[in-house]
C-alpha cells in the first residue's frame, strides 16, 4: 500500500515534468539562435548580396557552370582582394579563371552602391559560405577605388 501512494505520487508529478522539459528546451532553442540571426555582422552586406549579386551568383556563392564563376571558395576571390571595390563598382569583362574554370561574359557596373556599402558587401561574401578573409574598412574602400576612378 505504501509503495502504491509513492508510485502515483511520482506519476502525478510527470506531466508537470514534461511540460517544464519543453518550456526549458524552447527558451534554449531561442536563446542560442535567436542572437545568431538578429546580430550578424554582415547583415546589410547579406541584404545588398540578395538585391544585387544573388540573381547571377545564387544564394549559395555557386557557379552556374560556364556563364558565371562561383564566389564560395573561389581562389580569385582571394587573390584578388585590393581590386573587390573597382570590381563590384565598374563590373568586369574580361577572360578569368576561377578554381580552374575559364570564365568570360560580362558581369555589369553597379553605380549605386556607396563605399560604405562595397565594403559590406565584400565583407558578407568574404565570410560567407565558409570563405574566410580579413575585414574591409571603408578606407580600403576608398583607396582600392583610387585605381579605377
Ligand atoms: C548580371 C550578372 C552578375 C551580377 C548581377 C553580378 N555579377 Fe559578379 N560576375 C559575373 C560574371 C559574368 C563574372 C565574370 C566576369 C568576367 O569573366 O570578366 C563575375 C565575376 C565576379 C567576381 C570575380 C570572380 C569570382 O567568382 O571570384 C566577384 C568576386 C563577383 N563577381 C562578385 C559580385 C558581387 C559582389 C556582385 C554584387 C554586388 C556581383 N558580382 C554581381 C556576373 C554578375
């Protein structure tokens, strides 16, 4: 008989029990993504890939084999770092390879983007898609721009 109240004294608590374990668990799925989402760092740099790169270069960086060279992993991404802003501001037509792919159709200027924003976007595409470069400043911005304005 003792033994009997013990028993439906735990089970009368286990429903409690769950309901707390999913109350724990979705606070910690908020809390540890939550924070991940709201304050990247390269949020706007994202925003501008979506409006102006993400048409020609996917939303994953990748080729589109033979017509537009990939920017995830691409060694002439990294190469090519000081000439990013006359790049993405004045475009490029000319014959590139790019991890081994041969690479020549137009890719247009984009006047509207201001230095502020060049710098952002090159840093989103740095950091994106498990790229990894050193941060841009504004002021690099500007002095890349020096060699083709
Ligand atoms: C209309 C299509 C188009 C758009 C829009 C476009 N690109 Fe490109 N991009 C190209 C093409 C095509 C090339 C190759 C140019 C060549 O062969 O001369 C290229 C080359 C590049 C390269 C150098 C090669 C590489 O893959 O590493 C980078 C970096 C790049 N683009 C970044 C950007 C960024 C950033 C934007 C947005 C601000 C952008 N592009 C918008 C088509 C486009």
């Amino acid at each position: 008989m003792k033994n009997l109240e013990i028993k439906n004294d735990v089970d009368s608590h286990r429903p409690k029990q769950a309901k707390l374990t999913i109350i724990v668990l979705l606070y910690t799925i908020t809390f540890l993504f939550a924070p991940a989402c709201d304050s990247s760092p390269y949020k706007q740099g994202k925003n501008l890939y979506v409006t102006h790169c993400q048409n020609c270069h996917q939303e994953d960086g990748n080729a589109v084999m033979g017509l537009i060279p990939p920017i995830a992993g691409s060694d002439y991404l990294a190469a090519n770092q000081d000439n990013l802003p006359c790049l993405i501001r004045y475009g490029l037509n000319e014959p590139i390879t790019v991890n081994g792919m041969p690479y020549h159709h137009e890719m247009p200027k984009n006047e509207v983007l201001s230095e502020t924003q060049i710098a952002n976007v090159i840093n989103y595409i740095n950091n994106a898609w498990g790229n990894k470069a050193d941060f841009v400043s504004y002021d690099m911005v500007l002095e890349g721009l020096k060699k083709c304005e």
